[in-house]
C-alpha cells in the first residue's frame, strides 16, 4: 500500500513539475508565420520566460522567444480606422466604376486590394 502511495505521489510531482507557472500570462499579439523548420532547440516555456515585448512561439521544430505581430482589435481606434479606410477605397472603386460606365481594370484592382 505504501509503495502504491509512493508511486502516486511521484507521478502528481512529476506532471506539477511540467506544468508552467500559475503566474505565466499570455502576452499580446500573435506569433509570426513560420517559414521552413526551424532550429530545434526549446529557448522558452512560455511568455513569462521570454524578455518584455516577446513572446515564446513555435519555430516549426522548438521554441524560441520572437517579437510578436500585433493586429488592431475591434472597438480600437486603429481597427476603426482601417475599417473606414476600406470602406473609403471600396466606395471610390465603385465610383470608378460607374463612372467608367462598367467594370475597370483600376476598379477591379482598387476594389479587390480593399477587401483583402
């Protein structure tokens, strides 16, 4: 029975010791595309062990500490401003196109870079 115990109680250490700290807290921005395999080595277990501004992203093989790409979040002023800008350039392509009396080739391409 004892050994039983023992055995219980180092495999509950041994998934503790695994896991990251209760403190560790997701920093902003999402991880770079990655291109091709990466080194494969683990520099990181988290964002909590990368320095300020950085954060812990897979590199295709390992882990490495990476500056992150931050994207404008609904409800903030630059996601509201890119919102109108694309609807300012969305509007000009139709403009163009009804002016050009159908579908241009200027227009096509304004009004598909707008969407993107």
């Amino acid at each position: 029975m004892k050994s039983g115990a023992i055995v219980l109680l180092l495999g509950l250490l041994a998934v503790w010791a695994q896991l990251p700290p209760a403190a560790a807290q997701v920093r902003p921005g999402d991880c770079p595309n990655i291109r091709g395999p990466g080194i494969c080595v683990e520099r990181c277990r988290g964002d909590d062990s990368c320095p300020p501004g950085r954060k812990c992203c897979s590199n295709g093989c390992g882990h490495v500490c990476m500056t992150p790409i931050t994207r404008p979040r609904e409800g903030d002023p630059a996601f509201v401003q890119g919102q109108l800008a694309s609807a300012f350039v969305w509007n000009c392509a139709v403009l163009m196109r009804s002016a050009a009396g159908g579908r241009s080739a200027a227009a096509t391409d304004v009004a598909t870079s707008a969407r993107q």
